[in-house]
C-alpha cells in the first residue's frame, strides 16, 4: 500500500473516528455526573451527593443527561454546545482561580471537554449515532412516498 492510498484509507475513516470520539469522551464526561448525583462510582468529596437546587446539581444533571445523550447520538450539535459551556463555566469558577496553568489548576479535563464538545456541536455526532439513523429514515421516508 503506497503512503497516498493510506492516507486517503485512513481519512475515509474520520467519520467513524469521531463517532469513536464522541462515544469515549461521554463514557468518561457522564462519570461526572453519576458522582454528583448518585454517589457513584465514587461520593463526592466528604462522601455526599450534590444537593438540590444547588449550582453542583445543576451541572451533574447535564453532565449525567447530557452525557447520556451524547453517549447515544441523540440530539448532539446543541446538547454538546450547552455542555462545551458548561465546561467553561466550571473552568473559569472552579479551577482557574487556583492558578494559570492546568496541571497546577486542575482544569485539563474541563478545558479539554470544552473543547471537544465545541468540536461536537460543530461537526455534529459521526455516523454511529441516533442522530445519523433519524436523518436516513428521515431521507428514505421523503425519498419513497
């Protein structure tokens, strides 16, 4: 296989890849809501749960339903913006006042989140997903009527 027909070979794979993508990084991101709101895999610090109506609630439920989503595909361009900003939101609250640097801070996993949610929301949710299986119904039914 000649270095042009791996390049193109492995491009014909980034729809797949961002599938893949989005699939991990929602397997990783729910973790964070299942903390906050069910204590699971791990309590929040001191052993609790968020509580309700409290700002760390808030965001477990995104993070938990939000994560959900687009562990499935389901809604993902605006479910991943709403999240990018949360995830900014949580940076500039919660770790950036501890120090510029993220390894310092903290903050590598709320920037990094950001990031590829806004990645997301933009090149939406890959062709493994709920969303993907909608258009093409959506495409077959206005096709054959």
């Amino acid at each position: 296989m000649t270095r042009s027909q791996l390049s193109t070979t492995w491009k014909a794979q980034s729809p797949k890849l961002l599938s893949i993508l989005r699939i991990v990084a929602a397997l990783v991101f729910i973790q964070s809501g299942t903390m906050k709101i069910l204590g699971f895999p791990i309590a929040m610090p001191g052993g609790n749960t968020a509580n309700f109506p409290s700002e760390i609630w808030f965001a477990g439920m995104l993070e938990l339903i939000g994560g959900a989503m687009l562990i499935l595909g389901l809604c993902s361009r605006p479910i991943a913006f709403v999240l990018s900003g949360e995830m900014a939101v949580a940076y500039f609250q919660g770790h950036a006042p501890h120090g510029f640097w993220t390894v310092v801070n903290h903050g590598g996993d709320a920037v990094l989140f950001c990031f590829i949610w806004l990645y997301i929301s933009a090149a939406g949710a890959g062709p493994w997903s709920l969303d993907a299986m909608r258009r093409k119904s959506k495409l077959h039914f206005n096709l054959n009527p």
